[in-house]
C-alpha cells in the first residue's frame, strides 16, 4: 500500500477506535444489558457523559461515526486488496471489522429501542 491509502486506512479505523477508547459506548451498553438480565441494579463498566439521558444524541452520533468508520474501511480495504500479501490474513481482518460492525450496528439498534420504551 502506498503512504496515501495507509494514511487513509488510519484515518477510518481512527474513526472507530478513538470514540471507542475515550468513551467506550459499545463496551458499556453490552456490560450494562448482560448485567440488567442478573440484577436490579446495574452498574457502569466505565462512567462516561454520554450515559446521561440528556446526551442521547451524542451517543447516537458515536455509534454513527463508528459504524461509518468501520464500513468504510472495510470498502477500502477490499478496494486495495490485490496489495496484501498475506491473503489469509487480508480475510481475518475484512471478517474481523465486519463483526464489529454488526456488534455496533446492532448495539445502537438496541440503544435506540431501549430508550424509546422505557428500559
């Protein structure tokens, strides 16, 4: 790969791995909904503003971005594909990132659920 498309590549998986390290939205909604099923009371895995009602939006926003970001290195990574040397390896990663995206396509669904009946 050349500079510019590593650069790229960077770029879209910083998407997804920057609001996941600062924040962790999808790591603490799967937490906080395995523990509601055990008990009463859940505690956060990691506190963070964007579990207060009043920023709903911002997190929905995260998860956007984060899906977008991983969507759109997977695109580019099979666009570049013909580059890679270790083929094996090029489709562990594409499956990979594809699983997170299901993970946080599916994280915000059930956010944006959970929130409109109450839960």
């Amino acid at each position: 790969m050349t500079k510019t498309q590593k650069i790229w590549l960077a770029v879209f998986l910083g998407m997804f791995l920057v609001p996941e390290l600062l924040w962790s939205p999808v790591g603490n909604f799967i937490y906080e909904l395995s523990i509601q099923a055990h008990s009463s009371s859940t505690r956060p895995f990691r506190d963070n503003f964007l579990q207060n009602s009043d920023n709903i939006y911002i997190l929905y926003t995260v998860f956007t971005i984060q899906l977008i970001g991983l969507l759109i290195t997977i695109i580019y990574l099979l666009i570049f594909r013909e580059q890679f040397k270790n083929k094996l390896l090029f489709w562990l990663l594409i499956f990979v990132l594809f699983i997170l995206a299901i993970v946080v396509f599916l994280t915000y669904g059930l956010s944006v659920s959970l929130r409109h009946i109450g839960f």
